[in-house]
C-alpha cells in the first residue's frame, strides 16, 4: 500500500485515509506496530517501523468522512 504524507514533525508522521477505503481504515488500530515501513522523498528513502498513535475521523472541512492516520516512527 502507498499513502502520502499529509504532515510531518519530528519522527510524528500523519495520513489521511479515504472514507471509502473502508478496510484499509479497519485494519489499523492504534498502539499497532507496522514493520518494514518504506519511506520515499525528494532527498531520501529509507526502512522503519513505526507504532500506529491515532486514528480519527475528521469531522469538518472538504477531508470530513475521512480519516486520519498518526504514526510514530521508530528505528529498526
């Protein structure tokens, strides 16, 4: 699966996941730990995991319906 990259701080990365992507949304639940995370940007691409911190559906704005994903990463 490929998701981008809505906004990142520090090791804090968020996603947003479409409503309609309903089992997608589904299989992830918060405190999970996702292995073998591969990471893509113009300067650089590297592996880690990372621990599933939220997951909320946005209530507002032109994303309401959808979801968004926190992941904290970690080092492998």
């Amino acid at each position: 699966i490929e998701l981008d990259v809505s906004f990142q701080s520090g090791n804090m990365i968020s996603l947003i996941l479409s409503s309609k992507d309903k089992q997608l949304i589904e299989s992830f639940t918060v405190g999970q730990k996702l292995n073998e995370l591969h990471f893509y940007s113009p300067i650089a691409i590297f592996k880690s995991s990372g621990v599933v911190s939220a997951k909320t559906k946005i209530s507002s704005g032109p994303k309401q319906g959808d979801y968004c994903l926190d992941i904290e990463i970690k080092s492998l």
